[in-house]
C-alpha cells in the first residue's frame, strides 16, 4: 500500500484549516510519511499537493486527528485457539448491491478444512454491521459425492450460531462434528449495510457524478463486507461474483471467466483465483470503467499474460500513458526477483476513490484517481504497488508485527525501479529522499501500526532503509541472490522477520544478528559519526609519494539508543590524483583507522555515497 489516505467531507474541515497548517508542520517534522506520497525530500511531494489538491490533503489530516483508522480489532486467546481448530479452503463469495441504500447482500461459501477431530465450535469473522440470516453446514466428505466446490452440493443442514461483535459462532450437533482432515462446506447468507473503517473498508462514493464501489481490507476490516477467516497467514483460493447494474463493471482479483445479463437489469461478473490469497487483499471496484489491455510475456517465453486497466472515463486518456511502463516494470521484478508470482491470472491496476493512495490487492492493484496526471510523475506508486506482488502477496507477513516486510520491500523496489531507469544517482537520490532525520519506534512490531500516523515512515522509508544497508553489507551478488531466495521459498505462504533473516544470513556466509539488532529489533535511531584525521609521509619517507591517513572515527548517539552500531563503514580518501575507497568494519565507539594512499591527501569523506542511515560530523584530530 502507497502510503494510506483518508477522506471526510464537511464544513468543519475549512474552519480547521489554520488548525492543520499546524499539524502538517509537526508531522513533517516527525516524519510521518502518509503525508508525502513517498517522502522524498521530506515535505517536496506534500506542497505539491497541497497546491494542487489542498482541500483533500486537509481532509486527510482531519480522518488522521479524529482516529478515523478506528479500533484495530484485538482476538482473545480463546479466539484464536479457536480459530486454529481449522484451515480455511477457499471462499466463493456472491455479492449484489443496493446502491439507493448503501448496502449489500451476500452468500459465502465457504471451504474449511478440520485441524482437529474436536471442532465442535466454529469462529468466523465477520462484524456486526452486518447480519447473518442462515447458515448451512455440510460435511464434504459424507456426501457421498465428491463437489469439486462448495456452491455445488445440493443440500444444506440448517446451523445453530450466534453472531457477536466481532465473530459468527457455529456450533455443531454431536453427529456433525468432523475427523480431522475432513472438508466442512459453510454456507453463509448475510445482508447488512458494510461501514467505513480503517483505510477505507467500504465505501459507496460518487466520483465525477458516477457512483462507485470500492473496498480497502487491510489490516481486519474486510469483515465490514464479507465473512472469513481474517488472518493473513490463513490464505485461500477464492470466487468472487458480482451482481451490478447493467452499464457498470465490477473488478475483481483473479481471472475473469465469464459475465452474464441478467433479465432484472443487473450483469454479473464472475471471477476467479486459483493462487492463494490473504483476505486483506480481496477486492471489489464497481462503477462506469473505461477497461484495455496490454501483453506482458514469461521470461522463458511461454505465455503471454494480460495486462488490464480499468480507468474512470475522465481520466482514461492519462492513464493510459501513466500506466504504459507497466509491462516493463514487470519484467524487471521478474529479473531481478523471479517470475511475475501471478503468471496465470494477470496483473492490473483500477483506479478507485481514493484521491492520491494505492494499494497492492492481489493481481488488481487499487489507484488512487489524483495519481493519474498523464506525465508519469507518480511512477513510483505503480513499482511500489506491482513490487508487492512479489513481497506483500505472494510472499505475505505471517502476522502484522512482520508490516516492514511489506511496505519495506516494495517502497525499496521504487529505489530500485529509479536504478534501473536513471542509474545508480537516481538510486541514491531515491534512498535520500527516504531518509527524514528521525523515525518513530522500530521496525519490527511497530507500536500504534494503523491509528498512529508518526510510525508510517518507519514501517516504509526506514524499512526500505534496512534492505539498502544490508545490500551495502552483503554485496549485489549475495544480496539479490538472497532476495531471490526469500521469494522462492516462502512464494504463495507466509514469512515473518526472522525467515529473511536465516535466508540472508545463508547467502552472506555469516551471521547478520548484529545487523537486525541494531536496525529492525531493537534499534530506533541511527549512528552519529565523529571523525577527524590527518596524513604524514608513508613510514617518515619523504618523497616516497606514499601517505599514511589517520582517522579518528567515533560514534557519540545519545546513552538510550544503541550504544554501538556495527556496520562496515566506506571511506573514501580525495587525493591529488583522483578518491581512494577502503571499507572499515566498524566495531568499537572509539576506533583509530590506518590507511594507505599513493597521492597526497585533501579530504575524507565518511559513507559519501550514503549505505548507512547516519549523522556526521568533522572534528580536530587530537593527538
């Protein structure tokens, strides 16, 4: 997800305004990324908006101050206990839409497979603005018939359940009760008007005078619209059907294998996903969509891919050139990282209601409609968001702890897209702008993740962060020859800090805990560099043409951060006749450093191209 977005209308947000120039200010100076559309050069992106867009970005910052993320949702032990009893299959989810009334009505099949020959009691999750009017239940593997699908079997046995804040709880007559192993069809049937929570769970909004439908699930919003079991290391293949008035066009993940007219006026769309999904990355755009394709070819030659693009009508010339690197962007990942993970479905973007955010939903990426400016300003959101096809959706964090292996990855990749198009200065100039002085929190685990806005950059820039100095630790050959690795393995599951970690470390050829400590675990700041040096005649040799630089480096952060950070450290000597590199590992506060040039020294520069994330400063050599 390109950094998240919220929106409120109202009066009230004009008489806030001076309140807000404020609070724009502060935030930039903590940092807070979801200010900027990636923050680069800390407040460049935010003053271009807010010249442009003012009245949204003020919009934004009033859902931020009124807690509009709402309340992340906080499972009991027993809940999860109970929640562990069963692995979820797949879903095949029907929709159909009252837009006058702003609700939905719904039947989830649901697929689950018992973990346990004691599931008596099955959880799902799904909220309680939405009601459930019956489940069936059907143990798949008494039917005597083998259904390929759920929708299919016939007949349905009325549940018992009850349905809570947070939770449908079916309960099972003792002859129901499954051996583990055995496939459970739930047939649930619900109706009910979904709310507007998080980033944007659900929302009926009009855009341009047509009406949309659009969702936006993470982290455990997507119970607003659908029942499942809500946890993104729990993936499953799922259907989606989508009932819309004729004229509209409804998006979904997956393949789409048919549409059908319907004799009330309505189409529906049928789509379908043969990879597994986390339920965060489910998604539905409805509404008036310009849609046209492009190719994008497998490395090995074998199969040709849709690229497809749904576009509000006003804003479909534009994106079709904002879009066009698309298919270029795609098979530079898949050189650099593996194959497209999606090879046969497609990739896709669809702009949605959001003004200037995106988000990475499985196949169909969700873009913002202020992103689409015709120039390719906002390339980066598009190799941020494919990026995390790789890392977010084929390769998901195994809990939300594990954020920074999402956002980290791909707001890394747009550095990496900037490489490969400008160069390694357009890289490093990328990297910089991700580097806003201070971050809030580490990295891993970070606190207030959602409802906390100052921890967003951690969770991105920092993130990214993380991934370039262990590039500048490992080397290029070890380091992508670990990412490609990490995909391979854990493509199509789940991975958490610590898989990277072992993965990296197996490359590097030795261990990285020192590096992960200091910058993802434990540490929240960053090594303040002292240096001063001086040179003399190599050995006393005068006229030998050689020198002998003394450095003095230390590391002075302040007592309550990491009082050492060990890093390998590039130091570069400006000579008469051109720069001299060496690289330290630097390991003590206080280190005296030796080094050997052939021409008569000017300057020495600490990390001048910028591998650490750092402060320096010049001292006097003391003798």
């Amino acid at each position: 997800m390109q950094n998240p977005q919220k929106y409120k209308k109202g009066a009230i947000l004009f008489s806030a305004g001076v309140i807000f120039n404020l609070f724009i200010s502060a935030l930039l100076f903590l940092g807070a990324s979801v200010l900027t559309e990636r923050g680069t050069a800390n407040g460049k992106v935010l003053v271009e908006l807010s010249k442009e867009k003012g009245v949204q970005v003020v919009e934004t910052l009033w859902g931020i101050y009124k807690g509009s993320a709402g309340d992340v949702r906080e499972d009991s032990e027993t809940e999860l206990k109970m929640l562990a009893q069963y692995d979820a299959v797949d879903y095949d989810l029907a929709l159909s839409f009252d837009i006058p009334n702003k609700s939905i009505t719904g039947i989830n099949y649901m697929r689950i497979r018992a973990e346990t020959d004691t599931l008596r009691t099955i959880y799902v999750n799904i909220y309680d603005n939405l009601k459930v009017d019956k489940v069936g239940f059907q143990n798949m593997m008494r039917t005597g018939i083998n259904y390929r699908e759920a929708k299919d079997i016939p007949t349905w046995y009325d549940a018992e359940y009850i349905q809570t804040k947070n939770y449908l709880i079916i309960t099972l007559k003792e002859g129901d009760v499954p051996m583990k192993g055995d496939n459970i069809a739930l047939k649930i049937e619900y109706s009910g008007k979904p709310v507007k929570k998080g980033f944007d769970s659900f929302s009926f909004k009009e855009i341009y005078g047509n009406m949309y439908i659009y969702t936006l699930s993470e982290p455990n919003w997507g119970p607003v619209w659908w029942p499942s079991k809500d946890f993104p290391d729990d993936k499953a293949d799922i259907n989606m059907r989508l009932t819309v008035p004729t004229g509209m066009k409804g998006v979904s993940n997956g393949l789409l294998k048919d549409t059908v007219q319907n004799s009330d006026g309505t189409t529906t769309f049928n789509w379908e996903s043969s990879y597994p999904i986390a339920t965060y990355l489910v998604s539905i755009v409805v509404g008036n969509l310009v849609y046209w394709e492009d190719t994008y070819t497998s490395l090995d030659g074998n199969k040709q891919m849709p690229v497809v693009y749904y576009a509000f009508p006003k804003d479909s010339a534009k994106a079709r050139i904002d879009w066009k690197p698309t298919p270029d962007m795609i098979k530079y990942f898949a050189e650099t990282f593996g194959e497209y993970p999606f090879i046969d479905e497609k990739y896709g973007n669809c702009m949605f209601g959001w003004t200037s955010g995106a988000m990475e939903h499985q196949t169909i990426t969700s873009y913002g409609y202020l992103l689409i400016t015709g120039d390719n300003r906002y390339d980066f959101v598009n190799a941020h968001e494919l990026a995390h096809h790789w890392f977010g959706d084929a390769v998901t964090l195994k809990d939300w702890k594990n954020i920074w292996l999402n956002e980290g990855f791909a707001s890394y990749c747009e550095a990496l897209w900037k490489e490969n198009v400008g160069g390694k200065n357009a890289y490093f100039e990328h990297m910089r702008g991700f580097d806003f002085g201070y971050f809030s929190g580490t990295v891993y685990d970070p606190k207030g993740f959602i409802d906390n806005p100052a921890i967003y950059a951690t969770i991105y820039q920092k993130g990214a962060w993380v991934l370039h100095m262990l590039r500048g630790v490992m080397g290029d050959e070890k380091f992508f020859a670990g990412c490609r690795a990490y995909y391979e393995k854990y493509k199509y599951s789940n991975a958490e800090t610590s898989d990277l970690k072992a993965v990296m470390e197996e490359y590097h050829g030795s261990s990285l805990t020192y590096f992960f400590d200091q910058w993802v675990y434990k540490g929240t700041g960053r090594p303040k560099y002292e240096y001063s040096w001086k040179f003399e005649d190599f050995q006393g040799q005068k006229g030998s043409g050689a020198y002998t630089v003394r450095l003095q480096l230390r590391q002075v952060q302040k007592e309550n951060e990491i009082e050492m950070y060990k890093m390998p450290v590039k130091i570069t000597v400006v000579t008469e006749a051109g720069d001299k590199e060496f690289t330290v590992f630097n390991d003590q506060k206080e280190q005296a450093i030796l080094l050997t040039v052939d021409s008569k020294p000017k300057e020495v520069l600490i990390d001048k191209d910028g591998w650490i994330l750092k402060k320096v400063a010049k001292g006097t050599y003391e003798k």
